[in-house]
C-alpha cells in the first residue's frame, strides 16, 4: 500500500550572478555540492532579460553588487516583480559597507557577504 507523500524533495533554485569566472565556479560547485539548481549569469544584464521573459523560479540570488553596473540594483529589479517578493537576496561583493549605499540592506531578506577568504560558505548558509 502506497501513502499519499507531499512532495518535499523540490530542488530551491539559485540565482547566481558574477563576473568574476573563477568565484563564480566556486559558487556554483558548491551550491551544485548542497543540491542546489543553478541559474548562472556573468552579467545582470543576461539575468535580468532572463527574468523579463520568462519568469523563472528563483529561491535565492547571489548577486555581485559591481557586477557591469547592474548589480545593484538587480535585488531591487527581482524584487519588482511579485513572484520574487520573498526571493532572498545575498549582496556578494569586494566593497565593504562604507563604499555603498547600505539603504539596498534595509529590505526582509537581503544578506551583505564581504567577499573575503572563506566567505563562500556565509553564503551557503545563508541558503540553507
């Protein structure tokens, strides 16, 4: 006799947008190591026409906040659209707080992560 079982094994669907190829690679093996899918941009450009037409699942974004001029305001451009309210945001960048406007933290559910030796697994806890 089967039970009926909600389905609980869904995949949470990563957001990862950054320039640099080689932090990127990091990022994506590792949330790849924890079970994550992977939605990989070297440009918030490409990320943002991507969610323009097609809307799609996004638990989690890992944005490079330099990221060609974009990056910014990708947290803010997601969260414009209203499948993507509840979207976790993670500001991933060089810049320390004192070099950009902190106001882009003041939303629910964006995270700031200094891109220091190490930080990539504030990052994956910050999805899990």
């Amino acid at each position: 006799m089967e039970e009926n079982k909600v389905k609980t094994d869904e995949k949470k669907c990563i957001m990862i947008v950054e320039d640099d190829d080689t932090i990127r690679k990091i990022l994506v093996i590792e949330c790849k190591r924890k079970g994550f899918e992977i939605l990989e941009f070297r440009d918030a450009a490409s990320a943002m026409t991507l969610i323009e037409r097609n809307k799609p699942k996004i638990d989690a974004a890992i944005v490079d906040l330099m990221n060609l001029g974009y990056g910014g305001n990708l947290g803010e451009y997601i969260r414009k659209y209203p499948e993507y309210k509840k979207t976790k945001v993670i500001y991933y960048t060089a810049l320390t707080q004192n070099q950009f406007n902190t106001s882009i933290l003041d939303m629910p559910d964006v995270y700031y992560v200094h891109k220091i030796p190490g930080s990539v697994q504030k990052v994956i806890q910050l999805l899990e």
